[in-house]
C-alpha cells in the first residue's frame, strides 16, 4: 500500500516538473552563414544568470532540456574559440554571437538559432 502511494506521487510529481520546464534548441551558424560544427553554445537565465553550456553536434544543432518555464528570460549566446589572456593560463571565450531574450511556455519547445555577427 505504501509503495503504491509513494509510486502515485512520485510519478505526479515528475509530470509537474515535466509541465513546468521546457526545451531550447537550435542551429549554430559562423560568420558566413554556413552550420557551425563543434562549437560552444550558452544559454544564460537573464534574471538568475545561470547558464548551461553545450557543443553543437555534427549538424550544428543544440538542445537544452529541462529549463525552467514561465516568466524567466533566456538569451542563447555562441562562444568563440578558447583564447589565452596574457598574464593568465585559464583559457576564456568571447561571445561572437546571440540570440534576442526569449522566453519559454511551459512544456513547449523554443527554437532559437544563433548566427556569428562578429
């Protein structure tokens, strides 16, 4: 019997969260308009400034699930390649391109494609 409780809400629970979350995708795009293959692609919660970070895959396409739904802001930035700072040996990377703010319904999915503009 107890089990079969904690089985009820356990699964409501994760559907809740499911109806509370959403999913950010895209493509990645270079400076000349062409997919952009292995490249770093950031999305920043504008009220938080949380950020996820992935890499595109083969196609240049990228996918952020589980981001939280509702009245938050998103921007998707596309990171430049690691650069040395003089002085420094950590590795930085400048954002080269991004996306307006958006933000996402619960339990639908945002498209929003990143070009290079810089």
């Amino acid at each position: 019997m107890f089990r079969s409780i904690l089985a009820v809400v356990l699964v409501t629970s994760s559907g809740l969260a499911m109806a509370q979350s959403c999913s950010v995708s895209g493509t990645a795009y270079d400076l000349t308009g062409k997919p952009q293959h292995d490249a770093v692609v950031r999305l920043t919660n504008q009220q938080t400034r949380q950020s996820l970070l992935v890499a595109t895959d083969a196609n240049a396409t990228f996918h952020f699930a589980g981001v939280a739904a509702g009245s938050q802001a998103y921007r998707v930035d596309l990171l430049g390649v690691p650069t040395a700072v003089t002085g420094s040996r950590i590795p930085t990377r400048s954002i080269v391109g991004m996306t307006p703010e958006f933000s996402c319904r619960p339990g639908q999915s945002e498209h929003q494609d990143v070009r290079a503009g810089v």
